[in-house]
C-alpha cells in the first residue's frame, strides 16, 4: 500500500511535531509557509519541497494538508486545501468562530474528503480511563466538575511571535491554551445550559489584546454544576491543568500541569490502577504545553484512509467546541 503523501501549511513550533509523526505514518512531501526559510528547514530535515506561495503548495503532489497556521487563518487554509482536492487534519481551535467551522463542515461535506481536528489530549491514559469510567456510570450521577488552568506565558512568549495575542489572529486565551480543556469538559460531561463569569487581563495590558485570566460557572445539561478557572499568569512556569469530578459514587481529580497523574481517586468500587505511561509534554524552550499524542491522531487519520475506520474526532465537534467558548466569551463581556 503506498504511503499517504502528506503536506504542511504554517511551519511553526507545532508543525514540527506534526512532521516528525508524518515521517513514522507517511511521506512529508511538500511545506508552505508565509516565510518560507521556515518551511524550508522543515524540507532540509525530512526532503519534502518548500513552498512560498499557497497557491503552489495547494497544487503539489498531496493527499492529505495538515493546517497549522495561526488559529484565526485554520478556517480559510482548511477550506483551501478540501476544495484543492486534500483531506485535511486541522490544528486545535479548529477555527476562532463556529460559522467559520461550520463552513469548514460543508466544504468537507461537498468536497467529499475527510476533515480531521485535532484533540490530542483525549488521548492522556489518565484522561482516557476516565472516559471509559464515566460513561460506564461508575462514578454514578456527576455532581460538579472543577476545571483549572493555571499556567505561564511571559512576554517573550507574546513579542516573539507576529500573531499570539492578537484579536484577528489569535482569539483569546481560551483558544489557544485551553480549548483542549474545554474540549475534555464537553466530551466528558456534556454541554453546557447555563454560564456566567468575568475576565480581566492583569499582567499582559501592553502585549495581548484580551484577557489573561478568568472565572466561570457553569450549568450542564445533565444538572452538573462547574467552574472553570484559568490563567497564564502562575509565576515563572505552568502550574496545573486539572478536571475534579464529583459524584455519588466517588471522587477523582486529574492533574498535573497537563492533566497527566492522577492525583487523587475515592471510589465505592474499584480504584483505577497504575496508568500506562503517557508521552511527555510539548517542548517549547521557555514553556511547555498539553502532553504530545499527536502520535495517536496520525494512527487515526491513516486508519481513516486506509482501513475505513472511523474519525476519532469529527468536524462538528471541533465547531461545538468552539461554539462554547464562544458563548464564555460572551458571557464574560
């Protein structure tokens, strides 16, 4: 079976994780970025071609684009490359707006070619555990869930790039740190009826347009109720990214900075056991961020492709996703 032939728009910090698995599970044929010397180290290392131009890289010899542009250019990207003829797995948010998803979908839909997003974190062993625990109904009726996000982005995180930050093309603090979290929330527990909360940008006035902490409290639809807390404002490194959840039978809380242990379980019944190793945390130099299963997203895209199985993670969740938050920004206004 020939190897799925596999191109990248956007070759920053994130498209070299997303080269290195494209060499275990495919071929890295062709790179594109607005400045090109990026794409062009990423060609030197795994012999694809670099681009300068989208035109010319949305005419190469592709199967499936990886989108992992700035978050607010995922949506025109994405749509480009189905209409080029490509499947396309899309960066986390999947966009910063749920029509421009929605778009997205119905381009997928009349293109008929796969659309995948990225979640990568669904993936944590303690996370997928969990999952499993839950909907089992071991953990009985949930109660309330706490969400926190308590990590660091300096300045220099900020200033050294031409699009953190910004309203256009970055969204808001939610989008690009913790829309992962939001994700596990909704895929976990469920939606959401009702939210309030209030947001403030306290240590980052002079280099990000929006805020870099806030409060929520929420309603599911289930009658949980939740909180979310979050900021990047812990001193010096990431803190904690965490999920408590308490139910009738038991309570469990995920933690670590990346929501990697599990630090505490009181269960009626069984108690999970030891986890199976997860993979470590993304390197960024000065920061960190969510733990790198973007092996296991790969596996899923050929699986796709080539065996007929299912997408882990489909277009209309990425929208509901974004959808939420969304709504959260609307609700801290």
């Amino acid at each position: 079976m020939d190897k799925i032939k596999f191109g990248i728009i956007g070759c920053g910090r994130i498209a070299q994780r997303h080269a290195g698995h494209i060499a275990n599970f495919g071929e890295l044929v062709s790179l594109h970025d607005v400045k090109v010397e990026k794409a062009k180290i990423l060609s030197d290392s795994y012999q694809g071609i670099a681009y300068s131009k989208t035109e010319e890289f949305m005419n190469s010899n592709m199967d499936v684009v990886a989108v992992c542009s700035p978050n607010g250019l995922h949506a025109a990207h994405t749509i480009q490359a189905l209409k080029a003829g490509y499947h396309v797995i899309c960066e986390k948010p999947m966009a910063i707006s749920s029509s421009d998803c929605a778009e997205m979908i119905q381009t997928a839909d009349q293109a008929n070619k796969k659309l995948f997003v990225v979640k990568q974190n669904r993936y944590n062993p303690a996370i997928a555990v969990m999952k499993e625990k839950l909907d089992a109904g071991d953990l009985g009726r949930i109660y309330s869930v706490q969400l926190n996000c308590f990590w660091n982005r300096n300045f220099d995180y900020y200033t050294k790039s031409d699009w953190k930050g910004t309203d256009k093309l970055d969204g808001g603090t939610l989008f690009t740190q913790f829309s992962h979290f939001i994700d596990l929330l909704y895929w976990m527990v469920g939606d959401i009826e009702e939210m309030n909360g209030m947001k403030a940008n306290f240590a980052h006035k002079e280099v990000i347009d929006f805020e870099d902490t806030g409060v929520l409290s929420l309603k599911f639809t289930s009658g949980a109720l939740g909180t979310i807390n979050y900021t990047v404002n812990s001193h010096a490194k990431n803190m904690e990214g965490s999920i408590t959840f308490f139910g009738e039978k038991g309570t469990v809380k995920i933690g670590g900075q990346y929501l990697n242990k599990l630090d505490y379980q009181s269960w009626e019944g069984e108690e999970i056991g030891e986890l199976p190793p997860g993979n470590p945390a993304n390197q960024y130099g000065e920061y960190q961020g969510s733990m790198s299963n973007h092996d296991k997203v790969y596996q899923n895209v050929v699986e796709v492709l080539q065996n007929n199985g299912e997408i882990a993670t489909t277009g209309d969740e990425g929208m509901k996703v974004v959808a939420m938050i969304e709504r959260m920004y609307q609700t801290m206004n």
